[in-house]
C-alpha cells in the first residue's frame, strides 16, 4: 500500500493528502452557494470547531457545510467533483480515529438532515436521514416496542449514519451485530457521482460499480472467502465478504464500514428488534483484566446480548468524582455480562448457568433497572474515563482492537508486556464477548522530545504483534488515520491491491475522505496533541492540570457527551437550545485548544474565541457530567480575565458584574430604589445603561438585608451573645435581594429547637466579578470573604450557604483563585438539605405534595442535588426533578442578546415540566431560577428553606 509523505508539523499538521490545489477557499463557497446551499461557513470560528474530531489528529477544513436536503449532499459532490476539492463526511464528530476529519468540505449532517422518515413495524425495519442520532430513532421505534440493535456508548449522541460509516457495532453486538449486519438497503453516491443502492429503484440498483465490484470478487473469490470476515470484529479496510455471491452480494453492506471513501450516504433503511420484556445483568468479578477475558469463551456458550469488560481504575475515577458507584463485587476487573427474555425467571435461570460457568472471584445478579443503567453509565463514560486514569494524559490511536475471542486472554497478556516495554500504561475495557478491547494510552505526544518515534515505534509493534493472533487493527471505530497506514501490516498484498482496486472502481479521483483506507498519510501525520502550546500568564491556578490552561482545554477528547441533548444532567444547555456546535462544550474546547496551540485562532483575545464563548451559561454543567472534567465557566472567566485586562469591558460587566457592589450601595436607599424602578421610563434607562435587556424584569432590593433583619429579629436578639448551632453565612443575593430565603433557614432552624445567628461581617464570594472575568478584584474580594468565613468554619460550628451559587463559588472558584487557603472554607460549608441530613433534623409531613425543582446548576454541579432530594422524599414529597438549566445563570439572561436563548433553555425543560404539573409547588433555590421562572411562567419558586419553614410551622399550628 502506497503511503503518502509525511506532513510538516510546524504548519499545524502540513497540507493534507487531497487537499485542492485549484479552487481558492471564496471560489469553493461561490461554487456551494451557486448551487443553492444556504447554511456554508468558512469562518475561522467553525473551520476550528471543525478541525478535530474525538481522535489526535487536527486538520483545517476550507469550508463546513450543513446539507438541508439529500439533495444538497448530491449539489456538495457535484462541487467537489468540478473543483478537486475533496468531501468528509463529520457524523456526529466523535471519531476516536480521525476518520471525520478532512481538508476541503467537511458536511455535517447532524443539524438538519436528522429525521426518521418512516417506521415500518411489520417489516421491523426504519427508513432515515444519515444524520439521525441513534436515541432519536431509538424514541421513534419504541413505542411499536422496537429497537435498533447496535448501541455505542456514545448512542446519545452518535449518527446512524457515521455509525454505518465505520461499521459500529456497540455493547450488544453480541445479540443484535454490527451496523453492517442492520442494513436492509441504502441510497448512495459514489465518488464516480453514480447513485447506487437498494434504496434507489430500478432493475439494477447496484449499477455499473456494482458490477465491477461482482467481477472483482470473483476473480478473487478463494481469497476474499479465506481473508475476510473471519471473525465478528474484523472490521479493518473494505469488508469484501458482503460481495460474495454466497452473500447475496449485498453493495449496501459492504459499503459499510468504508469509512465514507467510497460513496456518501443518502437514505438508509435499517433493520429493529424487538425489545425484550425482561433485561438482568450478571456482574462477575476477576482479578485482572486478562483473567476475565480468559472467561470469556466458557461464556459464549450461553444466549449473551452482551459482555463487557471494565477495569477498577476506570469506576475508581467514577467514585472519586463524586458520582454513584453500586455495589461490585470483589475484584480487579469485571464482565457485565446481560442476557434477555420473555420473563425474570428465564434471565435468572440463563444468569445461574452462566455463574457456574464464569469461575469469577464473586457475582451479582442486577436486577434492578435504575441499578445496572448506572453499571452502563460507567461503561459508557469509558473513553473519557479512560483518557484520565492515569497520571498523565492518555489518548486514542491503538484504541478498539480485537481478536477472536478465545485469543483474548493470551493478547492481554502480550499487550500489557508490550506497553511494559515501551515504558507505556493504559486501561483496557471493552466489549469482551467480541475480543474487541478499548484502551487509552499514555503516549508522552507533549512532553517529551522525541516522543512521536515512540508512538510510531509502539502502533507498528502492536500492529505486528495482533497478527499473531489473526487480529483486526479495528474492531468497531474503523481505521482512519489512526490505522490506515497500518493495514498493510495486517493485510497481505493481494489484500492490500484489492483495497486499492475498490477504490479504483468507486472513487478513482479521491475525491471522498483522502488519507484514509487507501494510499493513507501517515499515522504520525497531523496530530494535534504533539504541537507546542503557547498561553499567556494566567490568574487561575487550574488545580487539576499543572497550572495550564492548555491542558486543561485539551480535557476535552471529543467524545461528545455535551451534544447528546437534554438529559437528567446540566451540560450543555445552550448547545440543547441552538443545536449548534459553538455553542456546545466540545465545540468550546476545540476553540480554546486553538487559541493557545493552532495557528487558526490567534490567542484568547480572538474574536472567535468570543464567539464560542459567547452563550456559555457558565453553569459549570460539564465540570461534573462531561468524563473528561472541562470546566468551561473557569476557562470562560480566565479567557474574559486576559481579553479586558486593562481594557474597557462592556456596560454589563461594569454594572452586572459589580451586582452586590451596588446593591451595598443601594441599600440604605432600598425603598427609594425600588419604587423609582416602577417608572417605566426610569427602570427602561436603568436597563439600557446596565445592558439589561428590556423584556426582563428589575430585582427589587430588600427593604432590610438580611444582616440587618436578623440583629432586628428577635430570633436574633434572644441569641446575641454565646456560641450559637448555627451560623448562616448572609451571601450577597441573599442579604440584599432573597432575603426571604435566609429568614425562612432561621424559622425552620429554630423551629428544629438550634441557636441560630447570621454572621454579620460582610463576606461576599466575588461570583459575578469571577463569570464576568474581573479576576483581579475577584481575588481580592473572596480573599476577604475567606478570611472573615475561616474562623468561623474552623470553630467547629455547622455554617450554612443559603444561596447555591455563591456556596459552590466558596467550594471551587475560590480554590481556583487563592489555593490552598481556601480549603477550609470551600470544604467546610455545607448548604441546608447537608446539614439536615447531618444533625438528622425533624421533616415537615409532604405526604401528597408534589413538587417540581429546579436545582440551580451550580447546586446540581458542584454542591450536588442529591441530599436534596433524598430528603423531600423522605418527608413524603412526590420529586420531579427538571435538568438542565434555568436559562437565566446569573447575568448571562437578562444580558441583551441573550434573552431568545435563555428562553428557549428554559423551554428545554423548565417550563415543560412546571405546565405540566400545574399543581405543583415549584422549588429552585437560586436567584436566577426563581427570577426566571417569575419572567416566563409567572410562578413563585420556593426555596427548600420557605418550604420546610412553611409546613412544618403550620403542621405544628405556629406562624409561617
């Protein structure tokens, strides 16, 4: 197989193989645009987001494109074709082996071509768009209780389309097989421009391509049938096995899996199952990886849907993150091994069995669902999990491959003394029923001089090694630019010719993906991990990546659990809103990654960089549900940090992001404040002087802070002197805005028989200098708060945040900004629900209240909603609790030009939820909720304080 030259690194990855020599980048939009296709984009904004995928490899694209209509794809390659300028197909752009990356026009399907045209339940079969995401056309098939088989982890997310791309396949592949197997017919164009397929009508729907194809085989036939699908995972270079005669020469199922270098998708109908009516897992634990694998084979004597790998260390970051670990039984390293049937006495007849013949340390039988979708969750978050298991970054390239399964043990084994040797470490997972393993590597691309020849030197070893063990370099992921380069180690020359020959046929100018499968670039060739990183003195200390900035916008690996949608979680709530790639955690990070290292996006002050930054709601939603742990709020604050410094800022970080500076200033004269504010032409000035917009309401201050209402209180008199239970830490919004809240904390306290006082020293986080990126003052500011809090936290004596932003600032911003003189107050405050629960305090009877929270996204973030919830159910509530977010998020919605986005977050699942429980008592503890909700719904949220206050007083006949 001929390789191309490798490219210069110093020119961000050299000129692509393909990359058009003619058409200049103005002549290819003219030429798009000319065709009739409105949504084309060559900014530097989106040619960045588009750059990468979730692999190591960075290539600029001259222009992105968004097809509306099947049609349009057809009017892209009639472009290309005329220009020289080569296509990509994108997916959903969580390709961990860069097979969705490109020079020249990168379509991406995702945004308009997503539609499930037809369900056929008879038939079993689904006719879609290639850019439907796989949970999409899972929702649409349910209802006629069907499914589609294959399920990457990443399903949420993922196209069916760029799934039959690279011949997906998914964690039950062992019951339902690969992406290739589910096709029933496609419509395509290949490069030659000839549509082909099942789908297009005719006589022959495989044309003159197909014909040739037929004619190749059979002049190869005794080695196609000796070389090819061999075994289930063998997915590496073109699957000449479907041309077959025996095999109904099926073109639609070869062209699976070819990586879009042969033709691009149009239409596909696709095969379901139906959906079994009983699911149970059996969890065996081993105690290492390869002595699970060395199970493996006993197992497949049983109906398996699935069988999967997992490493400890892997659920050890899930349990030190903070997230929910079930119960696993003793051991190193565990199979998930999950079988279906009609009922749970057949599962758990089925899982007996296979017990018996695991020979695992120990066992659980799962049957609880809620229980083994938290066991998958870990699985699904593998790839990210994977990428921060170890000491120092690790990385896809040698990522999915397999071997016949009773070989798996033995390559284990062998695999583990070949990272040993190049003084290399990775976790392995995967989907061991198939032989196909998962792993993350820790190649040194960025700290080591030299360090590429070692990557170099490892991939051709292990490409050697795997045919040992007659082993595919890919086993679901396709091959790339990670493993193209490598085929020829895998494959003989005949193969490697026939590959060439197919190509030859289908796409004799490539025009389609270059650099992949056929006369690939090097493996070694356009990595971006690998280029030297440039950022400017920074404020923050990025605690968790060495002090740099640079590696902490390269957490991101790409995989894409920001895109999913709207879910239980937070992230990404913009992105939910606008379907649109910059706006969405991913797209954010590949901006920043190419502000600091690219040559695209010129340092943080760029335009783009801004662009992208723009609608982030810093909500700090990815900072816990994204696997890698991107924390865009803090990325947002330092790039804000570096672009004013010394500059003028806009109105609103001035006024908004000065918000409890004013309203100090403001509260001697609260009253006379407020009622100016009901003057319409007074509050509409007020509003366009502080870059409010218009339709947004004015908060009204508090006649009294709470500090003041407290020393006023008799609750508080009675208490003035003396050590009391509890302190109530009085934080800006709640002392001069939400003083209900804390007043509300006091009753329901006391009501519970404790002292409780308000700490009367000001002490403000700094959380609106810290988002609007004023980060010298902010410093300044929470160096104060922490030094008043510290004392107070160190007696001993529980103290209390009322408002969730300001607590989750103590908790993780003033970390960001102090270090270590932060920790104690940032581990030792605690919110309302964490001290009810650690004094076991008495619950109001909610026995027939139903209510509908929205947790503050820096409570369901940072602080975490779960002790919340534990105890509105205890107390008898019925809980519906909304993700997301609000859509407000501090200054971010009442900011003009904002406001239609924030809406429409809040139209994600907000307000869906509270119209649809329109007797429910709403309950969001933030500001921002609570004034979103007044704006949009008319509704008055409660905090968890009011509403415990409210029922327990009345229940117990005192005042509310």
């Amino acid at each position: 197989m001929t390789t191309r030259a490798s490219a210069d690194p110093a020119q961000a990855g050299g000129t692509p193989s393909g990359a058009a020599a003619g058409a200049s980048r103005a002549d290819l939009v003219a030429a798009l645009r000319r065709r009739g296709i409105s949504d084309v984009d060559d900014s530097p904004l989106v040619r960045a987001l588009y750059s990468t995928d979730a692999s190591l490899y960075r290539i600029l694209p001259e222009v992105v494109v968004r097809p509306r209509a099947t049609e349009e794809i057809l009017a892209i390659h009639d472009v290309a074709r005329e220009t020289g300028v080569p296509i990509t197909m994108r997916g959903a752009g969580t390709s961990v082996a860069g097979n969705a990356v490109g020079p020249g026009i990168v379509v991406d399907t995702v945004k308009h071509l997503n539609r499930v045209l037809a369900i056929d339940p008879e038939r079993e079969t689904a006719r879609i768009e290639p850019g439907v995401v796989h949970a999409r056309l899972q929702a649409a098939a349910a209802p006629h209780g069907l499914r589609y088989g294959p399920d990457p982890s990443t399903h949420t997310r993922c196209t069916v389309g760029g799934m039959i791309g690279n011949n997906a396949c998914g964690s039950r592949a062992l019951g339902y097989g690969r992406a290739a197997d589910n096709v029933v017919a496609m419509r395509s164009v290949l490069g030659t421009g000839e549509i082909v397929g099942g789908l297009t009508g005719g006589a022959e729907p495989y044309g003159a391509a197909g014909t040739a194809l037929a004619e190749l085989t059979d002049a190869h036939l005794a080695h196609v049938r000796t070389t090819f699908g061999r075994f289930g995972r063998q997915v590496s270079g073109y699957s000449l096995e479907h041309l077959l005669p025996e095999n109904g020469r099926h073109l639609d199922r070869f062209l699976s899996g070819t990586e879009g270098t042969l033709g691009l998708i149009l239409e596909a109908e696709v095969r379901l199952v139906r959906e079994p009516a009983v699911r149970t897992m059996i969890v065996l634990s081993y105690p290492d990886m390869a002595q699970a694998a060395d199970a493996v084979p006993a197992l497949l004597a049983h109906p398996l849907v699935a069988c999967e790998g997992l490493d400890a260390r892997i659920v050890d970051i899930v349990r030190a993150s903070g997230k929910p670990v079930p119960d696993l039984p003793r051991g190193g390293g565990w199979l998930f091994a999950e079988v279906a049937g009609a009922s749970v006495a057949e599962t758990q007849a089925i899982a007996a069995r296979i017990v018996a013949d695991a020979g695992a340390l120990e066992h659980r039988v799962v049957l609880d669902t809620g229980e083994a979708a938290a066991l998958w969750r870990i699985r699904e978050d593998g790839a990210g999990l994977a990428a921060r298991s170890l000491k120092t970054p690790a990385y896809s390239g040698w990522e999915d491959a397999a071997v016949p399964p009773e070989h798996l043990g033995a390559w284990l084994r062998d695999f583990d003394a070949l990272l040993r040797e190049f003084g290399l470490d990775g976790v392995p997972y995967g989907h061991f029923g198939d032989g196909c393993v998962h792993v993350r590597i820790d190649f040194p691309l960025v700290s080591e001089a030299g360090a590429q020849r070692t990557f170099r030197a490892f991939m051709e070893a292990s490409a050697q090694a795997l045919t040992t063990y007659g082993g595919s370099l890919s086993g679901e992921h396709g091959d790339g630019r990670a493993r193209s380069e490598l085929l020829s180690t895998m494959y003989d020359e005949t193969s490697v010719r026939l590959f060439e020959a197919v190509k030859a046929i289908c796409d004799p100018d490539d025009l389609l993906n270059p650099g992949v499968l056929v006369r690939p670039d090097p493996f070694d060739a356009h990595l971006r991990a690998d280029r030297p990183r440039h950022e400017p003195p920074i404020k923050l200390r990025f605690l968790h990546d060495d002090g740099s900035m640079a590696n902490a916008v390269h957490r991101c690996t790409g995989v894409g659990k920001c895109v999913a949608g709207p879910g239980p979680g937070v992230m990404c709530p913009s992105y939910a809103a606008t379907r649109d790639e910059k706006d969405a955690t991913r797209g954010r990070a590949r901006v920043l990654q190419e502000a600091l290292d690219g040559s695209l996006v010129q340092g943080l002050a760029d335009p783009a960089v801004h662009d992208a930054l723009d609608l982030c709601l810093a909500c700090k939603g990815c900072a816990r549900d994204c696997p890698t742990g991107i924390d865009m709020a803090t990325y947002k604050s330092e790039a804000l940090h570096q672009t004013y410094r010394g500059r003028r800022r806009p109105r609103s970080h001035y006024v908004l992001g000065r918000l409890p500076m004013w309203a100090r200033l403001t509260a001697p004269v609260a009253g006379v404040a407020n009622a100016s504010l009901k003057a319409k032409p007074i509050a509409s000035l007020a509003r366009r002087t502080a870059g409010i917009d218009q339709r947004r309401s004015i908060p009204a201050f508090a006649s009294r802070t709470l500090r003041k209402e407290a020393r006023r209180a008799s609750v508080a008199a009675t208490a003035s002197t003396g050590t009391p239970d509890v302190w109530i830490w009085a934080d800006s919004f709640t002392d001069h805005f939400q003083t209900g809240s804390g007043l509300a904390a006091i009753r329901y306290l006391e009501a519970c028989g404790l002292t409780v006082r308000v700490i009367d020293e000001k002490a403000c986080c700094g959380l609106t200098w810290i988002t609007t990126g004023q980060l010298d003052a902010a410093e300044r500011i929470v160096g104060r708060a922490v030094a008043t809090l510290t004392p107070y936290v160190a007696s001993g004596v529980p103290v209390v945040g009322i408002e969730p932003s300001c607590l989750a600032a103590l908790r993780t911003d003033a970390r960001e900004l102090l270090g270590e003189a932060a920790d104690v107050v940032a581990g030792g405050m605690l919110t309302l629900a964490e001290l009810i629960t650690r004094l076991d305090l008495p619950l109001p009877d909610l026995t027939g209240v139903e209510v509908v929270a929205q947790p503050h996204c820096h409570h369901a973030s940072v602080l975490g909603w779960a002790a919340d919830e534990a105890l509105l159910k205890r107390a008898g509530a019925s809980v519906v609790k909304v993700g997301g977010c609000c859509g407000l998020a501090g200054n971010f919605g009442v900011e003009q030009g904002h406001y239609e986005v924030s809406v429409a977050v809040a139209e994600t699942q907000l307000l869906p939820a509270v119209r649809s429980h329109p007797d429910a008592v709403v309950l969001a503890d933030g500001m921002s909720c609570k004034i979103q909700l007044d704006d949009l719904a008319d509704v008055r949220a409660l905090h968890l304080a009011e509403l415990f206050a409210e029922k327990l007083l009345e229940q117990r006949g005192g005042r509310a």
